[in-house]
C-alpha cells in the first residue's frame, strides 16, 4: 500500500490540485500554504469550519498567494 492510499478520496484530489498549483509557481515543492489553498477551493469541511471560526475565505486565499509569491522557485 503506497502512502497515498491511508488518505480520503478528496484528500488525495487536495494533494493533487497542491502539486499543481506548485508546479504552476514553479515550486519544487509542495509547501502547506499550496495545500491550505487546494482545500479552500473544494467542496469539503475545511471551508466550512473557517468560515465558522471567523475566517473570510478570500482575504485568506489572498494572503496565502501572496505568501506563495515569496517562496523561492
């Protein structure tokens, strides 16, 4: 068993829609501020939850692309 398979189905989707934001940055990695915008974007809890702790979804995806705009390539 590889260690994608202990993962959900929608986090395995997370992790690759991570790399490819990475690979679109030229990152040669995948970094958690490149994970934490995969899941803002998908239809599971993880926006749910930030959203109900307060969290403006936007203003959050702004800052983790602003901070991904840092990272060395």
């Amino acid at each position: 068993m590889s260690g994608q398979e202990k993962f959900t189905e929608a986090m395995q989707a997370a992790l690759r829609q991570a790399q490819a934001a990475a690979l679109r940055r030229e990152h040669n990695e995948i970094h958690p501020e490149h994970l934490l915008l995969a899941l803002l974007s998908s239809e599971g809890v993880v926006p749910d939850l930030l959203q109900t702790a307060g969290c403006t979804i936007p203003a959050l995806q702004g800052r983790l692309e602003a901070l991904l705009e840092g990272k060395p390539r």
